[in-house]
C-alpha cells in the first residue's frame, strides 16, 4: 500500500469504476443573488454508470473516461426555482463539474503523488491494444504518471423529487 485517498477521492474512484451505489453530493447555488453565503442544493445519486476507453493516436497513448449520473434533489437551499428546465439544465452542469472535480483530485493524487494504477487502465490498454501492451508493459509505471486523461461527465436530474421552489423565493 503506498497511500491513503480521502473521502473526496475515493468517491472520484469510485466514479471512474462506476461504483457509487447512492449517497448524497452538493452543489453551489447558481447565483449569489438573494442566497445566504454556504447555500447549497443536495442531491441524491441515484445511477452511476462509467465506461473508460483507451487511445492510441500516432503512437500516443491517452484515456477517456465517461461517467454518467442521475441525481435527484434532496434539499434545496438556494432561492432558485426549480420547475424552469433551464435552472434544472444549470444544476445539471454544476453537478457535472462537481464530479469532474472528484475524479480530477483522485486521479492528481494516484498518478502523480502515488503513481499506482488503482483505475486498471492498464488493464482495459492490454485488453484493447494487446499487441502494444505487450511493447509497454515492462514501462507501463512509468509511462503512467503522464497518461492524459480526458473526463467528460454527463449529470442529469430526471426529477426534483418533492422539492420544487424553495420557501424564500418571493414574487
């Protein structure tokens, strides 16, 4: 064992792996107009899926990872309303940028601090590109820590559960 990741960057792995099974994400709330300092929406996640696809583009290796997620509203203390689709669209992004954010940091800490694949691209390079893996392998921990990765994130909110416009929004 080389390291610990804490409670921001395990979720980040878990993103990756496609793991999270639940639990509950905040985000910042849209503007700061009429919301207190530390105002918050939580959310509820419901789905996770991710798919980690390797590259090899002119002898250049890379990753891609794509993270999906559904997550409803949980609490809303933001003065936003939230039966506009284009607030939902807003939290949507938000959303998506929090869980960049998390696999950003785990990803930072395992390959540049403790340089270990704790992802397995390794693993989905040997099963796509066997025939290269064969070539890196013996180098691959140190071609590993300079792997670019690209994130993309899609976050959805199917539903605002029974929250719909916070007790402070006045007309």
């Amino acid at each position: 064992m080389v390291g610990w990741l804490d409670e921001r960057e395990s979720r980040g792995l878990l993103w990756v792996k496609g793991k999270v099974k639940g639990g509950v994400i905040t985000v910042p709330c849209l503007s700061g107009k009429g919301s207190v300092e530390g105002q918050r929406f939580s959310l509820e996640i419901i789905r996770n899926n991710s798919k980690i696809e390797p590259e090899l583009t002119d002898g250049a290796l890379g990753v891609t990872v794509k993270v999906d997620l559904q997550a409803n509203i949980l609490e809303a203390e933001c003065p936003e309303e939230l039966d506009k689709p284009e607030v939902i669209a807003a939290i949507d992004q938000l959303l998506a940028a929090e869980v960049q954010g998390e696999v950003e940091d785990a990803l930072t800490k395992a390959q540049r601090e403790y340089k270990t694949d704790v992802f397995g691209f390794g693993t989905v390079f040997h099963r796509k590109y066997p025939v290269v893996w064969k070539e890196i392998k013996e180098n691959w921990m140190d071609i590993y820590p300079g792997l670019p990765v690209y994130i993309e994130v899609n976050a959805v909110i199917p539903r605002t559960g029974l929250v719909n416009k916070p007790a402070q929004v006045h007309s």
